[in-house]
C-alpha cells in the first residue's frame, strides 16, 4: 500500500469557499448497489424507526492568533495544547525561534522552546481569556473566504469546547431535520471527539500503525442508546468512527475518555458493526480518505469520487456528503 494509491485528480473549483444555505441543501451521493444522487435532507428516508445515529458534540474554539513580533513582521498562531500560561501552538510566520517575543492586540507573549513543527508559547494572560477578546475560528488552509458567522463552522449541536476544526459530516445537519429524524424514532447519540491539527498535516508515513492523539469520550447513557438499539447504527463523520472503534471491547461499546492514535487503513478489522457511514469528500491522501476506503474499499471510493467531479459536487469541508450503506 502506497501513499500515491488515495490520489487523486481534483479540480480547485470544486474546493468549496462557504456553506450550502440552508445546510440541509447540500448534495447527498448515496453509495449502494448503485449510486444515487440525492439532497442531504433526505438522509431521513433511508433512516427507520429503532435506528441510532452517532453524532460527535464536539465544539471549535477560537484557537487562532493573529499578531506580529515586536520587528513588526505578521504571526498567525494556533494554539493546541494548553498547559498552564505554556501553550504548544502552530506558528506561521518568517523564520520563527526561540526568544521571539510576540504581540497580539494588547497581549503578550514568547516562544520558549520549539519541538518540531510545535512551538511553546508564554502568554503573559489566561489563555482563554485571550480567545475570548481576539481568537478566531481556526477555518482549514485551503479556505481562503472568511465566515459571515462563527456559527457556520460549528454543528447544531455542537456543545464541549476543544477542537480546533469542525467534524464537518455533521454540519449538514438543522435542527428541523434533525427534529424529524427524532419523530421518526432514530435515537441520537453523542459522542465527543476533538479534533487535533494533525488532521490537516500530510501523511509522512502510511505504514506507521499510529495517528496523533486526539481527545476523546463517550458516558455509559450514550454507550448505552448505541449497545441496546433495535435497529441500524449510522455513524456522522469519521470522527465519531474512530471514537467507537477506540471505546470498543469484546464487540461493545463501553463508557470510556482518554486520547486515542487508532489509525484506520485498508486492512483494518472494524471492532463495531456500522451499518451506514455519513461522510464528507475528503483531501487525497488523507488518514480520512484512508478511513473510508477501510469502510467501503478502496477502488470503490475513488470510482465514487471520479463521478462526484463529474456531477459537480463541492468538496472538503463546507462541501457535499455521502452516505454509504454497509450491506
């Protein structure tokens, strides 16, 4: 298996810039037998009653910094781990080091030490406070077009603050289809997964058997509505897949919290039984296209994606979903 075998030719007018309004607009390709072409509002007829659809809560914070260093060159920031006043951040900025002493509006700070492609930063005042007055929405690289509202990048449900980028599988989602779904009798269930930078990095190594680490949890109600259902188990996102696959023993899921590196792949055994896998259109070579080629198969996605370009689906981020059904 080879890094060159999730490629794939894209087009950068099929990078979507904004969401779809409403959200439940957006196109849906529906990946069975055949192919459909549908609208992501009708996700609820291929939902019954005695389902359960997992969704991952997790909430963005304004994690990204804009500033400069006391020589007036530009400093764009985001901040990962929190320690303290000692921050592991991402830095982007002319030749950042040890020493650089940093100014964002009336805040202070300094590089302290650097490990990597992670800096240590000293805030000279809480952090959260900080992102509270003057943090932004940390939006992907490849979206160049700023938000109207915070609250595109963030999920109608999204309520546990911590991740630096949106599971965007579940933006698609209103509240009014969601109130539909629950009429019908799918039961929700909320996992939290927060997602870290890394997801963004390119892959260095396909055969390393490890991700980095992401937080994640998941109580026994919610383990619960999933282990007692009577129906079908449809999952938002990979996200809230590899957050089952890390909380899963002898075939259940347990209430669990901790950091998780699982790194899903062709050839990897699913511990739980996903009957329907909603999902985004992902960067070529991904850990998520890997993801759902290890769900779906790997000719099987690709083919799926040469016939999304074909029919003008928006990708990435604020682009279109697939559902696909495991039969």
């Amino acid at each position: 298996m080879k890094l060159s075998d999730f490629d794939y030719n894209l087009p950068k007018e099929f990078i979507a810039q904004f969401p779809v309004s409403p959200r439940d607009n957006s196109k849906l390709m529906i990946i069975n037998k055949k192919i459909h072409h549908k609208k992501f509002y009708n996700i609820l007829d291929y939902l019954n009653k005695g389902d359960v659809l997992v969704v991952n809560e997790t909430k963005v914070i304004p994690a990204k910094l804009t500033g400069k260093k006391t020589t007036g060159a530009k400093v764009e920031l985001i901040i990962e781990e929190i320690d303290k006043n000692k921050y592991k951040c991402r830095i982007k900025a002319t030749n950042p080091r040890v020493g650089n002493k940093l100014i964002f509006n009336k805040y202070k700070a300094e590089i302290i030490d650097q490990d990597e492609d992670h800096f240590t930063v000293e805030f000279d005042e809480d952090v959260n406070k900080i992102m509270g007055s003057i943090g932004q929405l940390p939006l992907p690289p490849y979206v160049k077009r700023k938000l109207e509202k915070n609250s595109q990048y963030q999920t109608v449900y999204s309520n546990k603050k911590g991740s630096i980028a949106a599971p965007t599988a579940g933006l698609h989602f209103t509240k009014r289809l969601l109130s539909k779904i629950k009429k019908k009798g799918i039961r929700i269930a909320k996992v939290t997964l927060h997602v870290d930078f890394g997801t963004f990095l390119p892959v260095r190594n396909i055969n390393k058997k490890t991700l980095h680490k992401e937080y994640f949890e998941i109580n026994k109600k919610n383990a619960d509505i999933i282990n007692k259902r009577k129906g079908r188990l449809f999952v938002v996102g990979t996200t809230s897949v590899r957050t089952l696959e890390s909380a899963n023993k002898n075939n259940k899921i347990i209430p669990k919290k901790g950091e998780t590196e699982i790194f899903i792949k062709p050839g990897y055994k699913f511990k739980t039984k996903i009957d329907g896998l909603i999902t985004n259109f992902h960067l070529p070579k991904s850990t998520l296209l890997m993801l759902v080629s290890a769900f779906t198969g790997r000719k099987k996605i690709l083919s799926a994606y040469k016939l999304a370009v074909k029919n003008k689906y928006r990708f990435f981020s604020f682009g279109d979903a697939m559902l696909i059904l495991n039969k």
